[in-house]
C-alpha cells in the first residue's frame, strides 16, 4: 500500500532451468532461439547457487520456465526441492508436451500446485504451425489432463499475434472445458530477435495488433468468462487507456509492469540477468555478480519513471498502475524506452472508472463494526524489511508494500485470535488487509474472483484507499 518504495531486490525471479526446447513457437521471445537454441542449461550445481543467490537477496517466489524446464527434468527435480528447502513458493511454465502422469505426481508432491502452459490456438493446423509440433493440441491437451489429475491448477497462455486473435473464444472455451482455471490473453511482445534498434526499427506485421483486433481479443475471453466462469487475465501490461471501460476491461487492469513495479527479474539458463524477460541486454550474472547491487545499479533505469514513462503519459492519473503500457512493445515499435506503447490512447481517455464494486467497501465497513468480530492472520505470510517500510508475501507472487507498523502488527499477533476493536488501523486499512488476505475471518467470503484479482490488483491506488496509502 505504499507507493513510490524502491526495493532492495527484486520479489520474484524468473529462473530459465534451459534453453532446450521440443517446440519451436514463431513469436517466442527467447533471444537466444536463433543463435544457439538448446545449447546451456542450468545443472544441479548452478540451480541451487542461484536459488541460494535469491535466497539471500530475499526474493519470495520463483518462476521456472526455460526453454522447456521439462526437458531437463532431474534439474526440475532439484530446483523444486531445494527451493521448498528454502522457502520459496514456485510455479512452473510449460508448453506440458513432456508430461507423463507420473512426472507430474512427482512435481506435486515437492509442492509444485501452478503451471502455466501455451496454448495460442484452438486450430490445430494453425497450433501445429506456431509451436512448430505435429499434434500439439493433443500434447497439450494430455499435459493439461495430466496436471488437474494431480491436483495442480493450470492456466493457459494464450499468446496473440494477427494471426491467432479471432480464435481466442474457441480456445478459451476449450481449455474451460479441461478445468483450466485462468486464461490469459498475452499480446506478443515482438522478439528482439526480429527487429533492430540500432537501426529504424522494423516490426513484423503479425505483431501490429490494431486497437479494435485487440480488443476483439479481450472481449472473445470475456465471453468465454462469462459462459464458463474461467478467470482472466493478461501477462503484458496493455495501457489503461487502451482499455478505456474499466468496469468491462477490469480483469485486464491492475497488473502493471512487473519489472517496472521492481518486483520481477529474469535469469537465464547461463545465469545472465534481465530485468524483464523480453529484454536483450544483459545486467551481470547472478553465479558471480551481487544481485542487490546489479538490482539497485545497472537495473534501477527499469525503476525510474523519469526513463521508463512516455512523455505523452504525462498528467496521466494511471501513470501508478499503468508504466506506459508494456516498455518492451514500446522499444520493439520505437527503438527506445519511455516511448509510445502502439496501444496508447492518451491521458485519462477513460471512460468508466469503476474497477471494483465499491459496495463491497461499505459491507465490510459494516461488519467492522462489530467490535468483536473475530478476525486472525494469515499464517502464511512472508515478509521482508526494507529501509523505511516492509514488503509482505501473501502467496506465490504477490507481495505489497506496507508501512513498518502494519508489518510489526502482523507479525507480533501471528498465532493470536483477535477482535476487530483490537486491531489498531481505521477501517480502510482493515478493509484493505482482509481483501489482501492478510487477515481473515471465516464467515467473510470475497469471492474467487475478487480473491484472485485482490491478490493482483493494485487497491492502494483506488480513491477509497488514499488514508492508507499516507
Ligand atoms: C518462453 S516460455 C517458456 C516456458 C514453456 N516453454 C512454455 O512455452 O510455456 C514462457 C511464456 O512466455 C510466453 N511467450 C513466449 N514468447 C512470447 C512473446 N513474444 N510475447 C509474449 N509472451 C511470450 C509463452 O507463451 C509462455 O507462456
Ligand atoms: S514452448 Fe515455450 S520456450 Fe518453447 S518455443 Fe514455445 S514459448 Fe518458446
Ligand atoms: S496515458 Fe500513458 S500512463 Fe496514462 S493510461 Fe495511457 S499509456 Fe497509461
């Protein structure tokens, strides 16, 4: 809930286990596709000096990806085990070609509970030629299987490009059907690979999604929400003014840039560091270089608005959630930083504002009223200090930043039973940790969906918000 903070390190890392994969997929951002394409991979040895690395730096959550992670299965293996050692929460990216019944048991039984898996379209002509797989659909179908029959929830990447947007409802509907719980519509971030900033840059045509193609996207996802109640979402920030109906558009808003927010960094199998991982340049190796340093140092331009955000943003009131859209987009289509995401409309071209029913707000308000409502702490939380506030982990990535006495509180009544005349905070900052799961009471309930999106979603930037936020 504090804005403006500047972390000591990042709160989730992307780890690439390899570079080898069985597929091929035409927009994978990997800049190493072209060059050497399955040549390094992490060993058992490096995984866990990266993941000691992290450790120390304090990140709380770890996204193996690759590559395929399940190509090179006794690194999986370590990974998830040393990393539970550790502390860590981890999610696993796949295309789940590789999967049997019994890997993925495995899988779950060292903790792995989420993957996300690719899976652009429906068409299995037009699948087969993106992954560049004979049979991909049923590949991933079978992976799909073979994860929710082991208790592990799958959401599904849907990447677009010109090419695959019309389909997004037809695959959508499909993977609701397998028990997928949340699909993501992800515009593709052209590769660096495929352009070149040095010179004017040249973006191939398949990823110059128009404003209304886009949108058909997002609206083809929302159908498919609506009949089959599946959760949505999008991994690349689209520009709130982009999205413009933000009661319609809600579950695409929120999020924001991950590596601009200073939460996320990406490792490579080689162990060289990014700040997002679409990005070509390189920032160290975290094997030999001191994270926080790189972080605060060579990376901090990612975290400096003066750099990052364009200029025709500015007066913008959702510059906070927004970043300019999605700055690896940006550069692809402009050559530089801070520069226009091809999505931007223009400053506050909102027309609903409405984000959450403020509704809920008063309810809860109510409810606080009674002074012994029973309220406790979220015993799973994870917490880090940072010089003048602290970061709390809720689950898996999401983490905020409070002020010390929130975190001191939290962290003192851990294991106590309290009554909400017992909690020290005025209303919206309750209301604000109960929707941040932070604390619970059994009787109140906010829906998956709130629960999901709370999690995500940047509350402290609502109006309702603005005493806590001080
Ligand atoms: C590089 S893949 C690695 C993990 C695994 N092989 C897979 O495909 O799920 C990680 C994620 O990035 C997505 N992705 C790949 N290229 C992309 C691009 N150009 N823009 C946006 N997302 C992309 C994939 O769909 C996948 O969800
Ligand atoms: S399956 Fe993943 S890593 Fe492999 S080519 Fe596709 S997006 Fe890239
Ligand atoms: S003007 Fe800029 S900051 Fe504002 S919503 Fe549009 S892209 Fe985002």
């Amino acid at each position: 809930m504090q804005t403006n903070t500047k972390f000591s390190a990042p709160t989730t890392a992307n780890v690439e286990l390899t570079e080898k994969c069985n597929a091929r997929c035409l927009h994978c951002y990997n800049p190493w596709r072209e060059e050497h394409m399955g040549v390094n991979s992490q060993t058992i040895d490096t995984i866990k000096k990266t993941i000691d690395k992290l450790k120390e730096a304090g990140v709380f959550h770890l996204i193996f990806t690759g590559g395929e992670p399940m190509s090179k299965m006794e690194v999986l293996y370590e990974a998830l085990k040393y990393g539970k050692k550790l502390g860590f929460s981890f999610s696993l990216n796949s295309n789940l070609m590789l999967t049997t019944d019994a890997k993925m048991k495995q899988l779950a039984e060292l903790g792995l509970d989420h993957v996300l898996t690719s899976f652009p379209s429906i068409d299995s002509k037009e699948n087969d030629h993106i992954m560049q797989v004979k049979n991909s659909i049923k590949k991933i179908e079978r992976g799909i299987i073979n994860c929710t029959n082991n208790n592990i929830r799958v959401s599904v990447n849907c990447v677009i490009t010109k090419s695959n947007y019309k389909n997004v409802y037809a695959t959508g509907k499909f993977v609701a059907k397998l028990g997928v719980q949340k699909l993501f519509v992800t515009r593709a971030v052209p590769p660096v690979y495929s352009y070149d900033t040095e010179k004017e840059p040249v973006v191939e045509e398949a990823y110059k999604l128009t404003h209304d193609e886009a949108k058909s996207a997002l609206d083809q996802a929302l159908r498919v929400k609506k009949e089959t109640g599946i959760l949505l979402g999008s991994l690349v920030n689209f520009p709130v003014c982009f999205l413009g109906d933000l009661e319609k558009y809600k579950d695409f808003f929120g999020r924001g840039c991950p590596s601009q927010r200073g939460d996320r960094i990406n490792i490579n199998a080689t162990g060289t560091m990014h700040t997002c991982v679409h990005e070509e340049e390189e920032y160290g190796n975290i094997l030999n270089d001191n994270l926080q340093e790189v972080y605060q140092t060579k990376m901090s331009k990612w975290h400096d608005k003066k750099q990052m955000i364009y200029k025709g943003c500015e007066g913008c009131d959702y510059i906070p959630t927004c970043y300019s859209g999605c700055q690896m987009v940006a550069i692809a289509f402009n050559g530089k930083f801070g520069s226009k995401d091809p999505l931007y409309v223009g400053p506050n071209a909102v027309s609903k504002k409405f984000l959450i029913d403020e509704k809920m707000f008063s309810e809860l308000e109510k409810k606080l009223d009674d002074p012994n409502l029973p309220l406790k702490i979220n015993k799973n939380l994870r917490h880090r200090a940072e010089k003048g506030f602290d970061l709390i982990n809720i689950q898996w990535g999401n983490t905020i930043s409070v002020k010390n006495e929130i975190s001191s509180f939290v962290q003192e009544n851990k294991n106590k039973e309290l009554k909400a005349n017992e909690i020290p905070f005025d209303k919206p900052t309750i209301v604000f940790l109960i929707l941040k799961n932070i604390l619970q009471n059994k009787d109140i309930d906010i829906g998956k969906e709130l629960q999901s999106q709370g999690l995500s979603f940047n509350f402290e930037t609502l109006p309702y918000f603005k005493s806590v936020n001080a």
